[in-house]
C-alpha cells in the first residue's frame, strides 16, 4: 500500500478540488481520498509507504474518446493515406503500430482511450495483450472496424455491411470478436474516391443502432454533415463523432438552436475532434507550398482550411448551449500523432472560452460516462482504478500547459515509464 500526497486534487468532478491531499493507493485500487490532516490522524494507513509531491497536482488519467491506433499520425512516415498502409502493410504491422500507439498515449496520460475503428482487429488484438498483461498499456475499448456501406468511408478496413441484416449479423461477429461498442460511418470522410452519397439509409442506421443496444453495446455515429447531425440528435444513439454543423460544401455553419437542444434532451454527448484537420491542413500545405500539389489536393488544403474554422466556431456555439462534449482527438488520422493531440484540443477550447474546469471534468469522468465505464475509471475515488497524473503546473488554471507533458503518470497504481 502507498500514500501520495499533493498540494491539491481534481477529483475529475465539475468543481471538486482537495487541498494538501492524499490518495491511498492499494495494489490497482484506489483504498481512500483524504486531506493530509486526516491522513495523518488515522492509524487504518501506518503502514503506507509515504511519498511526498506535495508540490504537484493530481487529477484522473486522460480519456481519449475518439482515435485510430492503425494509422501512423506523423506524416514524416509518408504513408498518411489508411488505403494506403492497408495495401502495402502486412496486418503484422499494422498490430505492431498499433501497439506503439498506445504506448505513446500512455506516455503522454491517457490512461483509457477508445479506439473508433482500426483494420479487422489489430485494436482487439492490442486490447487483449494488455488485459492478459503481456504487456502494459492503457485501457482499450474497441469496435474493430467501422461498420460502413459497400464502398463508403473507410471501406478498406473490413466493416462493409449492406442492409439491415447484414449490419446486425456484422455487429454479432464484432462482439464475438471482442468488440466493446459499434462505430458507425454515418456519413463520408475522408477516404479517397468515396462520394458523399455513399452512406447507410435511415432503415440501416436504425438497424446498427436497435442491434447495439439489443447487445448492451453502445453506439458512436461518425457525422460530417448538418444533415447527419440533426438526423442523429432525434435518435437514441450513444455519442456523435466530429458532430459537424457545416453544410455540405464548408461554406457555412448552421447554427440551429433546437438540434443541440434536442441531443442535451436525448442524452447524448458529442466529439468534436477538434484539432484532426490541423494535420491535413499541414500535410496539404506542404504539398501547395512545394508547388507538388494536385489541384484536387490543392482544392482539400483551402477547403480545410475553412473546415477548421467552422469546427471552433461549431464548438463555441455547442458549448455555450450546453452540450456535454467529451474529448476525442482522432489521433492517428492523416498527421494527427498520439504525443501532441491531446494538448493540441485542449488548447484550442481553452482558448475559445471553454473553462479549465470543465475540461477536466470532460477529459475524464464526462468522458468515461459517455463510454460507460465510469463505475471504474474517470474520478479519484474511492474503490475506482488509480490512474492519475501528478502535474507540476495546475489544471485548474490551464489544463492544456499543465498536461502538454505530464511529469508522472500512474497506470493501476504503478508508475509509467516515460
């Protein structure tokens, strides 16, 4: 048993902090939650093992709601293009990324994320080995691949279903599989060649959605349309991916005051994966400014560009209603990497009104109930996992500086190492 003690504690509940704290740690769990007074009153923990950051601060390790462990995320690698790696990678390899992705990820404090859809199951694979403690990492929930129409958004990585009973009989083989939720391509993306009218009918999408919750699964909608987006806010899906309010051809934002309304009523919390574009952005940019650039490339670097700032002002106006938005950072996608996405998005809410404490809360427990896991991640608590941070910079005051590098993170009680 060891006691850490810290200058204060985010518990990961909206406006929960504890001054000179101490958080007793037994094996994996969390035994108790005291100040230092209390602490040292108590005879229950003599025989703790003490270590003082009394000059840290402590808050729950970070959830990534929304990345892709398959894909690289640095574009240096040059292979950026997920039909790309699947055509010239053995599925080896692709294991073996995925692997490393999690390590990073786990270096950088997030200490459970989701993976929203990798080839077959190298994320299942990933997810077992650490369960069956061959070797460290965070916690994995997996849908394998994203269920998708024939020829529809990433169709290269094994989720093709057409119909509602072929979507449902695909839901079955996942879960058999290992999968712990359904991912669904709502809409187009970013996969080469696809149209925007390759996407599942409402009868498909309400079969993925009945067939999910049949099975005690939840169910993440990818949506890169106003369209998609207010048809998912009058259904009972789980959480909405990217949750774009723009019109078809980034033009504009619709901004419409019953669709968020409705997805607060439903329950539904929303992922904008705020930062993904910024490397596309860069990845074109460095295509157009070396005057290599196709024009279709050239077309995606400006059409980005305002793809961007319409997700901020999408942000600001969801968050300012009060929408529960988790943090998702789609870190391996195109050249968003697992070492800086996660500061990249905080950053960029902070800085677009969102308060320190609300995206603690967001990055850990909100994050964790959306996934439904929150009886035991997401909070210092009592009984729950111990992952936590210990951060020299308070979180409170700046989240995204404090967790840009975080000095120590802790894994089912054991320290990382970074």
């Amino acid at each position: 048993m060891k006691a850490i003690k810290v200058k204060k504690l985010y518990s990961g509940q909206i406006g929960s902090a504890l001054d000179n704290a101490v958080a007793v740690i037994d094996g994996e769990k969390i035994r108790d939650v005291l100040t230092d007074e209390e602490f040292k009153k108590t005879d229950r923990y003599s025989q703790a093992d003490l270590m003082d950051y009394s000059d840290y601060y402590m808050m729950p390790g970070l959830i990534d709601c929304h990345v892709h462990l398959m894909f690289p995320g640095n574009d240096s690698w040059g292979n950026v293009f997920g039909e790309y790696i699947v055509r010239d990678w053995t599925e080896g390899e692709i294991n073996i990324m995925a692997f490393r992705n999690a390590m990073t990820a786990l270096s950088q404090g997030v200490t459970t994320l989701r993976d929203c859809g990798t080839l077959n199951y190298a994320s299942i694979n990933v997810k077992q080995a650490i369960k069956n403690q061959h070797i460290t990492g965070p916690d994995i929930l997996s849908c394998g691949a994203p269920l998708t129409c024939t020829g529809g958004h990433c169709h290269y990585a094994g989720g093709e279903a057409d119909g509602p009973w072929e979507i449902r009989k695909k839901i079955r083989e996942q879960q058999k599989a290992g999968a712990d939720f359904v991912k669904v391509m709502g809409t187009y993306g970013g996969t080469i060649g696809v149209t925007k009218t390759a996407t599942f009918s409402d009868e498909e999408l309400q079969a993925a959605i009945d067939e999910a919750h049949l099975r005690g699964m939840k169910i993440a909608v990818h949506s890169c349309t106003f369209e998609m987006t207010e048809k998912l806010s009058r259904l009972a899906v789980d959480t909405i991916e990217h949750t774009v309010l723009c019109s078809a051809d980034c033009s504009k934002n619709n901004l419409d005051i019953e669709l968020v309304q409705r997805i607060i009523d439903h329950n539904i919390y929303v992922d904008h994966t705020i930062c993904c574009v910024k490397g596309a952005i860069a990845m074109f940019g460095q295509l157009v400014k070396a005057g290599v650039a196709t024009a279709e490339e050239e077309a995606s670097y400006y059409s980005n560009l305002n793809y961007d700032r319409l997700t901020v002002e999408s942000f600001k106006f969801q968050a300012g209603k009060g929408v529960p938005y988790i943090i998702g950072t789609d870190a391996g996608w195109r050249a968003a990497d697992f070492k800086a996405s996660y500061y990249e998005n905080l950053y960029v809410m902070e800085r677009n009104g969102a308060d320190s404490m609300e995206l603690i809360h967001a990055s850990t427990l909100r994050g964790a109930k959306a996934l439904g896991i929150d009886e035991h991640v997401g909070s210092v608590e009592k009984g729950k996992q111990a992952d936590l941070l210990l951060l020299k910079k308070d979180p409170a005051a700046d989240i995204a500086e404090a967790i840009k590098n975080p000095e120590i993170v802790i894994k089912k009680g054991e320290m990382v190492n970074r």
